[in-house]
C-alpha cells in the first residue's frame, strides 16, 4: 500500500494504482499535457472511495510506502486506463513498460515493503 500526497493532502492507494498514477503523470509532464484521473483509494476505516485528481506538468505528487491494516483499494479497470493512457503518450523510442507483463516482476518496479 502506498501513501499518494497531492496538493496538501494524502490517500491510501494500491501499490499497481499508485505506480499506474505516477507513471502517467510523468507521461503527461513530458508531453506538457494534463488530465483528470480518477483514483480509488482506502478511508483509514477502511471504506473505499475515490478522488478525482488534476494531473500535468505542474503537478507535484509523490508517494511513500505504508503498512495499513485496511483493504488494498485495487481496481482493475482503473489500472488498465492507466496503463493504456500511458502507453498512448509514451514516444516511439521509449516503450511503455506496460507492454511487457514481465515487467512486473523486475526489481526496478517493485515497490519494496518496510
């Protein structure tokens, strides 16, 4: 699980989700474009939820991994949306680490736990 702090505030998001989030928004910087994402993530309670996030150039996001004692907010569509908007802003000569399934298994990608 992942702490995603944006614009003073923070949200408990899955690992895939957080990665899928952080990775577009870098897609979208070096395009100097923006977006509204939606991204689910988990009430200290445990209750799920989402939040709608303006994302660009400007955008200063980061996250921090956390143990929580809630359900991992995972939500599939969500990602994959990530991943197909990434794909479709990454240039020709830097392919989208989305397109290879092995991709996540290798170290680099791999969010450590604490």
């Amino acid at each position: 699980m992942q702490q995603l702090f944006y614009a003073g505030d923070h949200f408990l998001v899955a690992d895939s989700i957080c990665q899928g989030v952080l990775q577009y928004c870098r897609v979208l910087g070096n395009a100097g474009k923006a977006d509204v994402i939606t991204v689910p993530y988990a009430e200290t309670d445990g209750t799920r939820s989402s939040v709608h996030l303006l994302v660009g150039p400007a955008s200063q996001i980061y996250s921090v991994p956390v143990r929580a004692d809630v359900p991992d907010p995972e939500d599939d569509r969500i990602l994959r949306w990530l991943q197909d908007a990434t794909a479709k802003l990454e240039p020709d000569n830097h392919p989208s680490p989305f397109a290879d399934e092995a991709f996540y298994d290798d170290e680099w990608w791999t969010v450590p736990d604490l």
